[in-house]
C-alpha cells in the first residue's frame, strides 16, 4: 500500500483537480502491467488469509475496558524483535519444526485505518498441498500470540468486528482524546481514532470534503421491551457549533429509530477476514472472481459478527453497510438528490460495495447476468480496448475508474513512471467491492489474483481458519468441476442486503443457482458428483437449459440449503424453510456446498488424518448453516440479553462491554492455552517465542466447544 511513501498530501479541492490525471496515468499503468502479464502462465496456486485485530485494555480490576490508540508502538516492537523475521527473512527455528510444506517464515503484521487496529498475515502464502490448510490454524494462533507478547500486559488483540462502544460518549480510547478535530469533525469520535500516518486522515477528510458533508452512517436499532419508541439517539449533540458539519444533524442527518455515527472510523475501524487466490493465468482468475462473487451474501450471514453500534444493539447482524457508508464520498448530484450539473454521472453505490461486474470470459455467462445500470468511463474504456484489452475486463476497469482518487501525494505527478502501478493502486484499492481482482504488481514477479472480502473476523481462530479452509476447498471444487453459480449480479446485490438482517443464516432465504453443474459434464465430472451419497445429482435429471429464462436458473434457498443441500436441510433441526417442488411435485434437490466438497475430498488423494482435521472445519460451517452452532451475532445479543446490567433498552453499557470482552479475552486465552501450536510445539520454538510456547496439550478448539461460548 505505499505506506511508507511520504509525500504531501493533497487536500480535497487540489486533488480533485488532478483525477483526471491521476485516472489517466493509472490506466497507462495497468495497460503496461496487461501488456506484461496478461500471457503469463502456470503460476503456483497459492492463496494468503489477512486476519484484522482490534486492540484493546482491559483489566479485571479496571470499570472500563478501551480501545488502546499504540498500534505505532506495537507495530515498532514487533518490527524491532530480532527474533521475529522482516518480512520476507527465513526463520531457521521455524523452518525446523514446522515440517515439510508448513510456513517456514514469521507472521507479517501491518497496520490498519483504525489506530486501535492491527492486521497480520502469515509470513509467506500457503500452497496447494491439502497439508498446509492444517497449519492454518496454529499460524493463525502464533500471530496472535505474538501479536499479544508485543503489547503491554494490560493489552489485548481481540478478533471481534467492532469495539461495542466505539463513538459512545464519555472514554473509550487509551489515551482520551476530545472530540472533535478537523479531519474528522466527528461528534462522536476524535481525529486520534485514526492511523496518524497521512494517508489515512487525509482518506477521511477528502470524502468528506467530496461528499460536501459528513458520512452518514445510520443503522436501525434493535428495539427491545424497553427501549422508547420513536427512538431518538440519545448520544446525538445538536447544539454544536464549530464546524459547518455540524449542521449535518439539524439538517436531519439522525432519523428516528437509527443509531447515528459520522465518520469513516465506524466502518473502517471493523475488522474482517479476507483470503487471497493467485490463479495459474488469467483465464483462471477471472473465472474464480466470479464464480466466488455470488458466494460473498452467503458467507457474510454465515460469519454474522456485528450486532453492536456506539453502545447500542443494532437491528443488523453484519458490518458490510455501514463500512459502506463509512466511506461513500459521492456527491448529491452523484445520489441523485440534485440534477447533474458538475459531476458527470448519478452512481448507484458507494464505493465500498458488493461488486458490479462479472469479468468472465466463460461462455456461460449470459449478458442477461451482467448489472443492466453499470456506470462506466467510457473514454477510459475505449482506451482499454485501444491498448488490446478484451471488452468484458476493459468495461470492468472502466467502472471502477469511474471514481475520483481520495488521496493523492503531490511528489507522485511530477512524471508517469511505467515501472510502477501506485496510480493504478490509488483507484483499484479504494474500490472496496466484495471481490477484489489483483494484476500483477508492476515488476510481474507474482501472478493474477482474487480477493475474497465479505466475510466478518471471527472470535477464535479455530473459527477464522475453518471459514478461510472453507473457501479455499470451495475454489479448489469450483475449479475441478467447472461449476457453475451464475446468478444475475442485481441478485448478489439483493442478497448482500439480505445478509444484513438479524440472524439472516437461519431466517432468511438468498437467490441461489438450482444446477451448479457444467451444462454438460463429461463422464468424468458426473461420477465426480456426488452421488455416491444421498445427495442426488441434479445435472443428471435436469436437462441442460442454456438459453431458457434466466429467472429459471435460480430460486430462493436457505443457508442451510446452500450449504448442506436440500436432503440434509430437510432432516436438520432449523428445517422449517421452504423447499420448492418442480412441475412434478417433486422436492427440488440442491447438492449442497459442504456436500460438494466432500465428494471432491474423496476423489483426491488426502491422508485420513488430514481428512479429519478438515472435517472438524466443516462441521462448524455445517453446523452454523444449520442453526446447531450460533454466530457471533447471535451469541453476543445473548450475552448482552441475559446480563443483570441489561436493561431491555437497547443501550450496551460499559459495565456490560467490560463483561463482553473479558469474555471474548478469555476464550482467546483458552483458546491459545487448549490448542498448542501442533505443528510448531517442540522445544526449540520456545526461545523464538517466548510466553508463545504453549503446553503439550494437542486439543483444542472444537465446533462443539466453539458454543461453549454460548455459557461463559
Ligand atoms: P491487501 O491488504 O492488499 O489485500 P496483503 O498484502 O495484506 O494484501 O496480502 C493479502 C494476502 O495475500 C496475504 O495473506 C498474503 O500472504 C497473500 N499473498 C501474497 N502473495 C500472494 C500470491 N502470490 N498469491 C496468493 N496470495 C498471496
Ligand atoms: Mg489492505
Ligand atoms: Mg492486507
Ligand atoms: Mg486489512
Ligand atoms: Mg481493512
Ligand atoms: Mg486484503
């Protein structure tokens, strides 16, 4: 990300006069990385998970647990430990004990938007060998014991997706800070929540400033036995006057029935777990972006995490809209509130959002898929197409460069440098759509990637390193039998909204394609399915219908459906969902994802102690879909429910967030103290990580244990 480019930053109006040249170059730059890479092949599937922490203080003996503003300080310490490697170094002691195919380098640590936030990924990315997704799991914990052993003893990395109090009036961050700054001009919170390097205030302060207001992040509360009715924020000041923004609330910025925020730390302060593929060649890349692109609702219900705002229980489950609105710098003409007179077009999306285009060159994708209002540059499009790009992927970067750059480093204009992709970057990274495709960077030394972004940070990492294994076996399926998951994009957009809801995974139902199958599957693929179990195989009853109504291809399913098929849904405890029947009467099947990759797990070659382990990882996503294990969501509103501190009004106070979180530190501690690090637990690992050793106990977290938090 550039972060440690220094430069000036330019503010708002002097940005916005060098888009266009900021787009301009940035397509230059891609067309020479397209030129570079777009042959390039037989690149090694590898693939890489980012897990995002929050950092909190906490003591038993201390009323109120903060957010702790030292990431600078954390992100030194580890950087000075001589026994940690730089990014990149080996780390013999590692590489002795983990063994053949494990990660034989440190974990990396970077830092994040929020100043209370960390991220780390492991040292070098995992391969291909099924072996490896084991070590997922004690990497993840080595990471976070690591990043603990850097903090100060009252300190604590959290995996929850948003810190309860964030915004609440009174103390929530270590050092207090007052409200409200320049940058930010938050109510609720100071500029001192945000990463001091100058990037990422200069990123709030220009959407700002773009928007012509603040950010309005509005999510409707949960309305309790007791909580008054209209509800009005009781935290919202409309009697400050300091700066223009704060005409925003008397402008009526804070509806009724909504808990309000107003700056782009209530969103990206969140955290989540997102897992990059690289792809053999492009081919491959840009049909795993898709295929994987109407998986994100599913997903984003099933690790359903966020059901606290600002102090208040949230009538949503999940993070994905209010980082939306945390970042959407588009204008009132932009959201049609006004005619268009200086922007050039009405777009109907923030952009952070669930993605707008299939890239595919897959002949099955059926211009029938693609979003009918797509907003695109055209002029930057014909420059795509003039430069050799295909139409598809030229209309699917001409829409992304339909936005402005946010930041821009005065010191970056004075000549365009073809060796480097920072313009590219400054456009492609500040689109935060659901799936990300990555080009190569700008020396062509990796290949083509796929970013995988909906899902929420899970409280353990048994629970992040089933969700991150999980996808990656999905890809691995998709890939071998070519499925097919085509809906139209509009229905991924419907579904992400349905994904919102309160305990969507159990309630709701998501349109899902019927036949996942290739349209004709070779012998091979077809005995490849499963149906060797119960699970019927629809490809074989269902006549292929390429060119039939597209509203056909796909119907309303449940999770549990998805997930675990039809013929397991039915039999499951939450089977209350409906199960349409076909002209015939008949139960409509679907395999069902889990199902799935099971019959692809039998038919490649994995040693039964593998085979096991990853199926303790499909158990726990089995059993979320089915209703046997809660979300996160769903366990924290039953923390708060039954705490004597909760009044039936809505309102989370401190003295429960303390609870709440001593919980969730605990469980980690137990979680770090029950698991030992498998692969890494022999004696020499102790002198690199010190308290990091753990016992010789091998348990761990298991999907039964994983409710266990249901009764802290
Ligand atoms: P970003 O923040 O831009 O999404 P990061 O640098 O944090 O990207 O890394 C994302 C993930 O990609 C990390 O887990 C990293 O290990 C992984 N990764 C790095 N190189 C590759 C590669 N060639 N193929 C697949 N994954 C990779
Ligand atoms: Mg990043
Ligand atoms: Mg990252
Ligand atoms: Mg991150
Ligand atoms: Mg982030
Ligand atoms: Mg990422």
């Amino acid at each position: 990300m550039g972060l440690l480019a220094l430069g000036t930053a330019l503010d708002w109006p002097d940005a916005k006069k060098q888009a266009q040249l900021v787009r301009a170059w940035g397509i230059k730059q891609l067309l020479e990385i397209w030129g570079k890479a777009k042959g390039k092949e037989r690149d090694i599937m590898l693939w890489g998970d980012e897990v995002e922490y929050l950092v909190v203080t906490y003591s038993k003996d201390d009323p109120k647990v903060l957010l702790s503003l030292r990431q600078a300080d954390i992100l030194a310490a580890l950087a000075g430990d001589k026994s940690l490697s730089a990014e990149g170094a080996n780390v013999p002691e590692l590489q002795d004990v983990t063994g053949a195919g494990t990660n034989k380098q440190s974990p990396v640590f970077h830092p994040e938007f929020g100043r209370f936030m960390l991220e780390a990924t492991p040292g070098k990315p995992w391969g291909i060998d099924f072996k490896e997704l084991l070590d997922v799991e004690p990497d993840m914990k080595l990471r976070r014991c690591i990043a603990k052993d850097h903090m100060l003893p009252n300190e604590y990395p959290i995996t929850l997706t948003t810190f309860p109090r964030i915004g609440s009036p009174g103390v929530f961050t270590d050092p207090y800070y007052p409200v409200s700054g320049p940058r930010l001009r938050s109510q609720f919170v100071p500029d001192e929540i945000a990463n001091p390097h100058i990037r990422f205030p200069t990123l709030a302060a220009n959407i700002r400033s773009r928007r012509g207001r603040k950010v309005q992040v509005n999510v409707p509360v949960f309305r309790d036995e007791n909580t008054p009715w209209p509800w009005k924020d009781p935290t919202v000041n409309y009697d400050m006057h300091q700066w223009p923004e704060d005409d925003d609330v008397r402008n009526g910025a804070a509806p009724d029935n909504f808990i309000h925020m107003d700056a782009m730390a209530f969103g990206m302060g969140s955290c989540c777990l997102q897992i990059t593929f690289q792809a053999k060649n492009i081919t491959e890349g840009r049909r795993m972006y898709d295929q994987l692109s109407p998986l994100g609702p599913i997903l984003l219900a099933l690790t359903a995490a966020t059901p606290i705002y600002k102090g208040f229980l949230a009538d949503t489950d999940v993070r994905w809209n209010q980082i939306s609105k945390a970042v959407d710098d588009r204008t009132p003409e932009e959201l049609g509130e006004k005619p268009l007179e200086d922007d050039r077009w009405r777009i109907p999306k923030s952009r952070y959002a669930s993605n707008s285009t299939y890239i595919s060159t897959d002949p099955r994708l059926r211009p029938e898929y693609l979003d009918p209002d797509l907003v695109i540059d055209e002029d930057i499009k014909q420059q795509l197409l003039d430069g050799g790009m295909d139409d598809r992927l030229a209309t699917h970067f001409a829409h992304l460069f339909i936005r402005d750059p946010i930041v821009i480093f005065d010191e970056d204009l004075q000549e365009l440098d073809l060796s480097k992709t920072d313009h590219f970057e400054n456009i492609q990274s500040t689109n935060w759509q659901h799936m990300r495709f990555k080009p190569p960077p700008a020396d062509n030394s990796i290949g083509w990637r796929v970013e995988f972004r909906p899902m929420e940070i899970q409280v353990t990492d048994f629970e992040n390193a089933a969700f991150a294994v999980f996808i990656v076996l999905i890809t691995r399926v998709i890939l071998s039998y070519d499925l097919n998951f085509y809906i139209p994009i509009v229905k991924v957009d419907e579904n992400m909204e349905t994904a919102h809801a309160r305990d969507a995974v159990l309630d709701k139902t998501f349109h899902f394609r019927r036949n996942p199958f290739p349209v004709r599957p070779s012998r091979a693929a077809a005995s490849r399915t499963p149906s060797g179990s119960s699970t019927p195989n629809p490809a074989s009853s269902r006549p292929p219908t390429p060119s039939g109504p597209v509203e056909d291809e796909y119907r309303k399913m449940s999770i549990n459906e998805i997930i675990n098929g039809t013929a397991y849904a039915r039999h499951s405890a939450n089977a209350d969902a409906h199960y349409e029947s076909d002209a015939d009467g008949d139960a409509e099947e679907f395999p069902g994802l889990i199902p799935l990759v099971e019959s692809y797990l039998d038919s490649v070659n994995v040693d039964v102690v593998t085979r096991c382990e990853l199926a303790t990882y499909l158990d726990l996503i089995r059993k979320r879909a089915s209703g046997e294990l809660w979300t996160a969501a769903k366990w924290i509103r039953h923390f708060v429910a039954q705490h004597p501190g909760y009044k039936r009004d809505s309102e989370v106070s401190e003295e429960v967030t303390k609870d709440l979180v001593g919980a969730i530190i605990a469980i980690g501690e137990r979680e770090q103290k029950g698991a030992g690090f498998k692969h890494l637990d022999v004696p020499e690992i102790g002198k690199l990580l010190g308290s990091c050793r753990s016992g010789s106990s091998r348990a761990r977290l298991r999907p039964e244990d994983v409710d266990m938090y249901v009764n802290v």
